[in-house]
C-alpha cells in the first residue's frame, strides 16, 4: 500500500476492532499531546498524524474505502465511476483510453493517472515531487503594551487553494478541469488566527510555520512571516529592551527628597524614592522593568528621568521666601 499506513501509525492490525482503534489512539495522543511535549516539533507532527489516522480509521466509511483504495481513498467515488463508465470498453486497445480496472492498486494507479495526472503520464508522475507552496508576507501594527505583553491577530490572507472540482490536478478524466482551467488553484480567503510573542519590535518577523500559500501537488504548504511594527508610545520611548520615560518630579521633592510614581508598560506605577538635592535630567535605572527578550528570558530596564517642574502663579508669601533663598545663596 503506497502512502501513509494509517494502521502501522497507530500500532494496530488491519481487522482492529473499534475499541482497539480508540485505546491505541488515546495511548498515543497522551504521549505526543504539543503540552505533554512543548517545543517538540516531531512529536507535533506525530501528533497531527496520528489525529489524521484516527479520524479516517474511526469512520467506518473511509476506513472502508482507505482498505480497498490505500492512500487514493480519497478519490474512491471518481475511481468507481470512471470504472463503471469505462466498463463498456473491455476489450479496446487500451492505448485508445480504456483501462480493465480490477480493483487491485496496480489498475488503480493506472485510472489515477489518467483521472488526475493529466499528459505526465504515470511514470512521470510518480517521479514528479509536489513544489513546497511560496511564503507569505502580511504587515501587523501592535502598540507597545501589546508588544509587552505579547497579543493575537485575525487575519485575512489572499491565497490559492488547490480546486475543490479537481483536487488540485488541473484536470479531470484527462480534461482541463472547466473550474481552474487546468490551473489546478483557484483565488481565496483564509481567515487565520495568530498569536505575536511578547517582545516584538519594529522590524521583527514572526515565522507561522505551514501558513503560507498551499503547495501543488499536495506537497507542504509555505510559511507565513509577519512583519512586525511597534506604534510610537506617548510616554515611553524603546531603545533595544529598555525603556525611557519623563518623571515630573515638584521642585520642593527634588530639593529635599522624597518619593514619586514611575508609570510601567504593565499598566500601574512603581514607587521610586529620590535622594534630597536631585538634579534636574538625573536617570534612574529600574532593573528588569522594561521590554521582555523576544529570543531570551531576560527583561530590559526602565529609565526614569526627573523633570523638575518649577513652580508657577507664586503667592506673595512664596515671592519672598525665595527672595529670602537667593540672598542665603546668591547665584
């Protein structure tokens, strides 16, 4: 049987009951499960194979044409009329287009061939490898606190997809399929959902793997990149991981000390005490405070600097409690 072995991937005999195919099937998703196995790319694709064997074994209609068909089950209805239009010409030189179709794989092969393989032939098509489908390229804005905290999208993605009429072959009973004109893909929308890491910057390019334009042929679809960019932020600015941020900070605090709020891109404020006599521009560095690392685990800084803010519309008391100070310290 050409193809995958849905029976081998499941660890069952061929006349497995359906109680067998469900212990086997549990058996194996408990190990492969993507959160038994995180960052584990073959236990995911194990995963999804073993989901696909179990889906089609589980239905006792196409377990009942994947026994009799292998990895064509797929193609069973179109294999059963062709071979029934095709009966009336047992005997004709099968060069001129009619197959004996027996039911065995090696006539099977044949009547695929020539329903789907169109002028390759059977030889060529079997030698033929499917192309890998082209990458996509989709722009996404996210805001700062996004990038932080890391976010999810809903896109919408102008692809091609193999023809629902013809499989993606281009043709039909070795005719141009009328809906793809023998294009094998016609024009769609995929609606996907994804998720952007914390961390992101402008310029970064998020890899979903297998999201890209489908492949013809059947062979592995492309990827999809996001192109990344971070909207400007009204109070932070971004260098790297770190983040810069203005404190407005009262005269008399900075002259005798005291404490004030530092905003963070978590959303609250962090209490941060300055020393008296603190200069207007001094920075302040709070540690692990800023961006996370989009590849590592460490976080960048927070840098708080003072503003000091003078003070305005002085009463006549005040007035002349700093004509007081200026004749204490004269410039």
């Amino acid at each position: 049987m050409a193809g995958k072995n849905y029976y081998d991937i499941l660890g069952v005999r061929k006349d497995a009951t359906e109680k067998d195919l469900k212990q086997a099937y549990r058996r194996l998703a408990r190990k492969y499960h993507p959160d038994v196995n995180p960052g584990d790319n073959t236990a995911e694709a194990r995963f999804k194979e073993i989901n696909e064997a179990y889906e089609i074994l589980s239905d006792k209609t196409s377990r009942k044409k994947y026994d009799k068909y292998g990895d064509k089950w797929q193609y069973a209805d179109q294999f059963e009329q062709a071979a029934r239009e095709q009966s009336q010409y047992r005997g004709f030189d099968p060069g001129g287009g009619a197959y004996h179709f027996s039911g065995d794989i090696g006539d099977m092969d044949s009547l695929f061939d020539d329903l789907f393989g169109g002028a390759r032939g059977r030889t060529s098509s079997r030698q033929a490898r499917p192309r890998r489908g082209q990458d996509l390229e989709s722009p996404v804005e996210v805001t700062l606190e996004e990038a932080f905290h890391g976010t999810a999208r809903t896109l919408s993605l102008q692809v091609e997809e193999p023809c629902p009429v013809c499989q993606g072959s281009g043709r039909i009973q070795n005719l141009p399929c009328s809906n793809c004109r023998g294009a094998g893909m016609v024009a769609g929308v995929k609606r996907l959902e994804v998720k952007i890491p914390a961390g992101v910057h402008t310029g970064s390019r998020v890899r979903i793997a297998g999201k890209g334009q489908p492949s013809y042929g059947g062979g592995t679809a492309g990827d999809l990149f996001l192109k990344i960019t971070v909207r400007s932020h009204p109070a932070f600015e971004r260098h790297g991981d770190n983040l810069h941020v203005t404190v407005p900070v009262a005269l008399a605090t900075a002259v005798l000390g005291g404490e004030v709020q530092v905003p963070t891109p978590r959303g609250g404020k962090l209490a941060l005490k300055i020393p008296a006599e603190t200069q207007n521009g001094r920075v302040f560095r709070l540690a692990g405070q800023g961006m996370p690392g989009l590849a590592k685990s460490t976080r960048g800084d927070l840098l708080a600097r003072i503003n000091v803010v003078l003070p305005t519309r002085l009463s006549e008391k005040e007035k002349e409690l700093f004509r007081q100070l200026s004749e204490i310290r004269p410039a």
